[in-house]
C-alpha cells in the first residue's frame, strides 16, 4: 500500500453556470467556479497559495484564445492575484486527472498547502470539430483522408470491434444513457437538469458515428468546475468533511499517434492505472461502493468497467443491467449523471463526485453508506487517470 | 451506397518518416515499416520500433488483402468535406502480412451496411493527384 495514502484530500468543491453557448469570457466561469471552491472549503482566497489545471481545449480548429477558449494558470494568476502563491502547473499528458496528481505530489512535498485545481470548458461558435483544411499532416496523414476528424470516430471504431467480437447488442447502452439521465435530475448544475431521456428517446435519435447515436455524446458546453485539494491534516479543520485520496493512477501504455481502433490500447491503457490505484489503496473493485467513469462517449464506461476489473471483457453491458448502475444498486455509477447529463465539462467533474460520495456530502443522490468511492476520469486510452476517495481514513 | 465522387479528402503531406508509404501507393503497391530487429510491423510510421525500441526500420512490400478490424458509419455531416458521401464507412483494416499494423481507410463499391468486423478486404488505389494516390479498400472473396 501506498504510504501516502489518505495523506491529501478533497476540500471544497465549485461549479460555474454550465451554458450550451459562450456568451461570457471562459475565464468568468472558471473564476465563478473557483471562488465557490474556496468559499465552499471556508477558506480565503489569500489561503490559496498553488494552482493546478489542464487547459486544453479538445475542439478542432478554433483559435486557443486564454480567458476565452481556455483558462491557463496564467489567466487565472492574473484574475487572482494570490498574495501567497507559492506552487502552480499546467499538465499535457493526462488531462484533468493528471492536475490532480501533480497537486497531490506538491502538497506531500511541502511545497504548498490549499491547492485550487479548475476545468474551464469552452463551446467555440460553429462546428465543433471544424476541419476545413486541404492538405494532412503529421499522423493525420493516415486517418483525415478516410474522413476520421475528431475523437467520437476513433471511440466508435473500438466500439464496433467491441460489440461485433463480443456479440453484443448496441440497444443495451440506452440503460446506461437513461440511468444517467435520471441521476442528473438530482444535480441542478447539470446541463440536461430538468430534462428526461426515454429509452425510446435512446433508441429512436439519430445516428452520428455508428454505433454511436446522439446521446450516446456528451454535449458540447461552457462551463467551469474546481476542487480545493489540501493535505488531510489541514483539510480536518476546514468547512466540509474531507474526502481522503486513498490512491491514485496514470495510464502506462503507449499509443502511437494516428494509431485508431485498437480496442486492446483501451483496456491495455484502463488497466495499467487502475493496477496502480488498486495497489496503492488496498482496495479492490469489489470493495467499491460508488464509481464514476468517464462518459464523454457512452463506450468510454465500457472500456473503463472492464479494464479497470469491474466486469470480464465483453460484459460491461450485461454488467450494468438490472438496476446494477442505480443510486442503491449494487455499484452505483456516474451519480451525477455523468458528462452525458452535465454536457462535456471533463473529467474534474467525475472527481468531484467522487469525493462528495465518499465524504456524504452528495445530497439526495447520495449513496447510502458510501465510503468506497472509485473514479475513472478519462477514456482510459491516452489520457486516463484513476482515483480512489474514501470517507474514513485508514 | 456512398457516392465518394463529390468528396474532396485531404490530400496527406509526407514527411521523411512516411514517404516510402507514399511512393510505393504511387506505384499501386503497399509497403509498411518493419522492424528489421524483431520483425514486428507498425502502422502509422514511427521512429522506433514501437515493440523492441530499435531504429532499424525499412519499409516492405506486403499485400493488399485483409480483415475489418473495426470501422464506423459517419452519419454526421459536419465534416463538409466528407458531407456528399454521408452515411459511409470508415473502416479499419488488419492485413494479412502485417497483423497489429491498423490501417485507416474507406470501403468503396459496396452498401455501407456491409462493413462488419471479420469481412475480407482487398486494396484499390485512388490517384488524389500527380503526387499523392490514396490505398482504400472493397470486399474481397471470403
């Protein structure tokens, strides 16, 4: 076991207006969402003294404009000028999770004490993944010419080799798209809050990328979430009950770029970290009491339940049938509704609810008794990251 | 079926480690990277040999012939390049010569609804210009 386990913890927690367009800078949410952070933990925005995020904007095509299509460490250095900043990063390889993990290793080196770590999401006007170009370069070369543009395709590639040499049944997956729905109508942050989803809402929308249909996609939104992450002994003081880090894990699998449709990257990249946070945290799945697993394509929960040792490989669909996903079923999953019910904020947001399920703080979608709180906070393939949050330290 | 003849595709750029892929489709011929230290083939090209980490790499001519490995049918038109032709199938292929080398392509002359993972495939060659011809595929014999 880790020996820096439960030594760092979730504190507060924020979250800006999630709009479908932009109609304010990026930079407004991501400082609404960090100042509810700090408040939340009842803290003062001079306690703040690092900062950690990832600010890449996964849309194709549009201009990377800070403060407008995405919020640096230094837009937000200079919106909050932290008198006693002492500590801050922007990560490349592992999205969301990864700023978690390096605001973890600064705050076990001593080198900070209150770390803010925030997610800003823009929606760029006009088509998302906007590929006008003429010419293919570098490792588009070998997929742009066959129409492969943005991420949904490499997803649905892998998910075709999924469900044909598994012999499963895409219709299934409307269980986990309407399960998720319905735990959204428990988080008024949500985008989709107050909106149903049917199973034939599901099974009649149309097609984007078969086999993924359009809520089988997150929705492209703007918006903001952050944590405040402290060590555990500071975080006992403060505001909120703490949701202990109990372990955590990168992917280790290396993937070539252009390389799209390799189911076996997934589940070679889901279970090299969740090895790792399995081993440092002692636990294993089945000491899981509530999981949140990115969604940002319906097939990513897939590849994650598997690889991460939930379910064999080729049962995930199977596996989340029977109320198995509900708030009191047997693993509670996505209880926020996911990044299909709160539109495509990234992983911060999978995280978020993992440490209020393991600190109780979840309201009425909590899960009763939950201590056990397991997070994979993206596709496993490139950028995944996995956590473990418990309630009571051990 | 897809009607590709209105689609306009991004014309590929080689570069010094993909160029003899382009000069060997210029000449209606496949040829992957090999490693020539541990005899493992890669798709796309990449600088080491992404199984044994040697530098040793050639490219070899191999067959046109192979299985979908995955594929999917783009529905959504908003690539507008790729808008004419939609739905159509993007397919992944494993060839025969280079198994866990995965090549990108399109399968032509057949009803999107036939691309499934396993189907035999064979390569067809599709000048873009004088420079550039483009390896796709169609059914093949079972």
């Amino acid at each position: 076991m880790w020996e820096n386990r439960c030594k760092v913890a979730v504190s507060g927690v924020g979250y800006s207006k999630v709009s479908r367009s932009a109609d304010i800078p990026l930079a407004a949410h991501a400082l609404e969402a960090v100042k509810e952070a700090v408040a939340d933990s009842g803290l003062e925005m001079s306690d703040i003294d690092g900062l950690s995020t990832y600010p890449e904007l996964p849309a194709t095509g549009h201009a990377e404009v800070d403060g407008i299509s995405v919020v640096s460490v230094n837009c937000m250095m200079a919106m909050l000028k932290l008198p006693n900043l002492t500590w801050h990063i922007q990560v490349g390889t592992t999205n969301i999770g990864g700023a978690v993990q390096q605001a973890t290793n600064a705050l076990l080196a001593g080198v900070c004490k209150y770390v803010v770590v925030w997610r800003a999401m823009h929606n760029p006007r006009g088509t998302y993944q906007n590929l006008p170009g003429t010419e293919a370069r570098g490792a588009t070369q070998f997929t742009a010419p066959f129409g492969f543009g943005g991420p949904g395709q490499g997803m649905a590639v892998a998910y075709t080799r999924w469900l044909e040499t598994h012999n499963q049944d895409r219709e299934k997956m409307a269980t986990l798209a309407v399960t998720q729905r319905r735990h959204t109508q428990h988080n008024p942050h949500a985008y989709f809050y107050g909106i149903e989803l049917t199973k034939e809402d599901y099974l009649s929308s149309r097609m984007v990328a078969y086999p993924f249909c359009l809520f089988d996609c997150d929705i492209p939104v703007q918006g903001a979430v952050a944590i405040v992450l402290t060590t555990a002994d500071r975080a006992k003081d403060l505001k909120p009950k703490p949701a202990y880090l109990a372990g955590y894990g990168q992917r280790l699998h290396f993937e070539v770029a252009g390389r799209i449709g390799s189911l076996s990257s997934y589940m070679e990249g889901g279970s090299s970290s969740a090895k790792l946070t399995w081993e440092r945290s002692g636990f294993t799945p089945k000491d899981v009491d509530v999981a949140q697993i990115y969604d940002g394509f319906s097939a990513s929960v897939i590849y994650g339940l598997e690889s991460y040792g939930f379910c064999g490989e080729g049962e995930a669909l199977d596996f989340i049938q029977d109320g198995r996903m509900e708030l009191d079923g047997a693993l509670p999953l996505n209880t926020f509704g996911g990044s299909l019910g709160t539109g495509r904020i990234h992983g911060l947001w999978h995280i978020i609810e993992g440490a209020l399920q393991a600190s109780g703080r979840a309201g009425s979608r909590q899960v009763k008794g939950a201590n056990v709180s397991f997070v994979g906070a993206s596709a496993p393939i490139v950028t995944g990251t996995t956590f473990i949050f418990v309630g009571d330290p051990y | 079926m897809s009607d590709w003849s209105k689609v306009t595709r991004p014309i590929p750029v080689p570069d010094e480690w993909t160029k003899p892929f382009w000069d060997a489709a210029k000449r209606e011929s496949l040829a992957l990277q090999r490693c020539q230290s541990c005899g493992h083939f890669q798709h796309p090209p990449y600088p080491t040999c992404v199984n044994c980490m040697s530098i040793d790499l050639k490219f070899e001519a191999v067959g046109g012939t192979g299985t979908i490995y995955a594929y999917t049918i783009m529905y959504h038109d908003g690539d507008k390049r790729f808008a004419s032709a939609v739905p159509c199938a993007s397919i992944i292929v494993e060839l025969d010569d280079a198994p866990g080398a995965l090549m990108a392509g399109n399968l032509l002359d057949a009803p999107y609804t036939e691309a499934k993972v396993g189907r035999r495939v064979e390569v067809v060659f599709e000048p873009l210009n004088d420079d550039i011809t483009l390896p796709l595929f169609r059914l093949a014999a079972e």
